[in-house]
C-alpha cells in the first residue's frame, strides 16, 4: 500500500459521518476489511511505519500537555488520534507538534480534560484482516522500530514547555508565579 492510498482510506472513513474517533477507526476497518488481504498487511506496514516516524521527543512532549500525562501506550495512542485527524493534520503535527494548539479538539480538551487518544485506530488492520480472512494479521511480515527518545526533555518543567511548545504550553501549563 502506498502513503496515498493508506492516507485516502482513512480520508474516506472520516468524511463517513462524524470525526470522532472510535467512529473512524471503525469505519476504517470497514473499508479496509474490503479489500485483498495483502493491501490489508500493507496497510498495517505502513502504519507502523508512521508511527515510527512520529515517535519524536517534542510530539512526546505536546501529548503529554495535551492529555495531562502520557505513558508508552498512552503516546501510542495519542498517535492513533493524530492518525484519525487525517495526513495534513498529521503531518503538520509531527513536523511542528505545537500546531497542534491550533485543533479544535485540542483547544476544547484544554478546558474539559478531555484526553486525544484512540486505541481503536492502532487496531484497524488486525481488526480488519480478521473480518477479511478469519484470521490473525501475519505480525511476522511486519517490522517497525521506534527511534529512541533519549533527547526527550523534562515535561514536568514548565519552562521547559513554555519554551519548545509555546501555543500548547499557554493552554495547558499554568502560567508563573509573579
């Protein structure tokens, strides 16, 4: 599967009808579950290589302002959220994580808590083979590695995210003490 069909799958799940995203990894599942089996492992590739490729330190730093904390399977699942925004979103993100702030869902979890996350959407292609096929996805075929994070800063400083995500820091960090 190539970047522009994965991308226009998910495109066509979120013009679906209502972007929230339970309702899109879901319709995703849908569409992909139609079609051959190989394209249904490709997909599940390149998945894996976009969550390789937004496994940066900054985005880290922008789901753990975002959702007021995040563990491993927690930024896994912010990335599953980001996926279900659509590639321009996503692609912005992960370029400048601090546009982000921008999102009106991010700005309306800046004041309920809200958390972004969906597990569903990182589960699309297993969910989709099984309808498919009756069958588990060959994990086998597939490999992704995730860069380390060991430039990942302090996330608890709030200088320190006032600094790197400044949109992001003035909707969720308090603001210093005078």
């Amino acid at each position: 599967m190539r970047t522009d069909d994965f991308w226009q799958l998910i495109d066509r799940a979120r013009a679906g009808g209502g972007g929230e995203p339970g309702a899109v990894a879901a319709r995703t599942v849908a569409l992909l579950a139609e079609r051959d089996p190989e394209e249904i492992v490709g997909y599940a590739r390149h998945q894996a290589r976009v969550l390789s490729a937004s496994h940066t330190a900054d985005l880290w730093g922008a789901a753990y302002l975002v959702n007021g904390g995040v563990s491993d399977d927690g930024f896994h699942q912010f990335r599953g959220w980001l996926m279900t925004q659509g590639r321009a979103v996503f692609a912005r993100a992960v370029a400048d994580p601090d546009s982000l702030a921008e999102l009106p869902q991010v700005r309306a979890a800046s004041l309920t808590g809200e958390e972004c996350a969906s597990e569903e959407m990182l589960t699309v292609p297993w969910d989709a083979h099984r309808r498919a096929t009756a069958a588990e996805l060959p994990v086998d075929r597939m490999s992704a590695t995730m860069p380390d994070l060991a430039d990942l800063w302090d996330v608890d400083d709030p200088d320190e995210a006032r600094r790197r995500l400044p949109k992001l820091a003035a909707l969720f960090v308090e603001p210093p003490v005078e």
